[in-house]
C-alpha cells in the first residue's frame, strides 16, 4: 500500500476513533445515571426500602422522611410483587425539571414486569448531587 492511502486510512480510522470517544463522552451522564438507578433499584427490589432512602439524593431525602417513604413503598411497590423483568426504555438528560432545582438529571422509564403486575412503566430520575454522584431524585411507577 503507498503512504497517501495508508495516510487517508489512517486519518479515517482517527476521525471514526474520535467521533465514537465524543459519542461516548456524550452519553456518559445517562450511562453513570443510568448504573446509579440500577443499584438504588435493587434495594426497592430487595425490599431494603430504608437503605433505598439512605442512598437516595438530597434533594429526595429532604422531600420525604424515611418513614414516609418506608410506608409508601410498602402500600405501593411491595403489592406488586417480585420483580419479573425490567428494560430501559428512554433516557433522556436535562438541566431542568418541572418542579424542580435546576441541576444536572437523566430521566429513565424502564419496561418493568412484576409478579403481579404484567405491564408497568418505572420512572427513576437520578440526579448528580453536590459530591458529584448521581443519585435517585424521584421514582414512580405507572
């Protein structure tokens, strides 16, 4: 191969390497969010609905007491039964909310199947707190 063609190759390569890395950088507060929502959703999976408290985002705690919170989930989440199955469905960045603080939150629903309900949509907004990690804001399920 003569150098001209192995040099266009190669910045061909490095253009495509380089659009993947920004597209990579792009998605990154919906991947971090997204693996946040996943660990705080298996605590309310587990029935651990006080630690999914203790790991929830300031913003959350200070909405509901832990107490609030333990009773809703077990008058709401617990009747519907284990979890069956659950798929990401959207999720999308914003820096502001109804309602809400201007911040840094990524919007997941998830496709999500209980024991005793076939057919729901969880909605989990994870949001990045003041130390720099993302944690749970809100969470309702349809």
């Amino acid at each position: 191969m003569n150098t001209k063609i192995t040099a266009r190759v190669s910045a061909f390569f490095a253009i495509i390497a380089a659009s993947a890395g920004l597209a990579c950088a792009a998605a990154k507060p919906e991947i971090e969010a997204q693996k946040a929502a996943e660990q705080w959703l298996a605590l309310v999976d587990a029935g651990k609905f006080a630690d999914s408290w203790d790991t929830a985002a300031a913003y959350f705690k200070a909405a509901v007491t832990k107490e609030q919170w333990e009773t809703s989930l077990v008058a709401v989440r617990k009747p519907l039964g284990d979890l069956v199955s659950r798929k990401l469905k959207s999720a999308k960045y914003s820096k502001t909310l109804p309602g809400a603080p201007d911040g840094e939150y990524v919007v997941l629903q998830f496709d999500t199947a209980f024991s005793n309900k076939k057919s729901a949509v969880e909605t989990i907004t994870p949001l990045l707190d003041k130390d720099g990690k993302w944690r749970v804001s809100g969470y309702f399920i349809k």
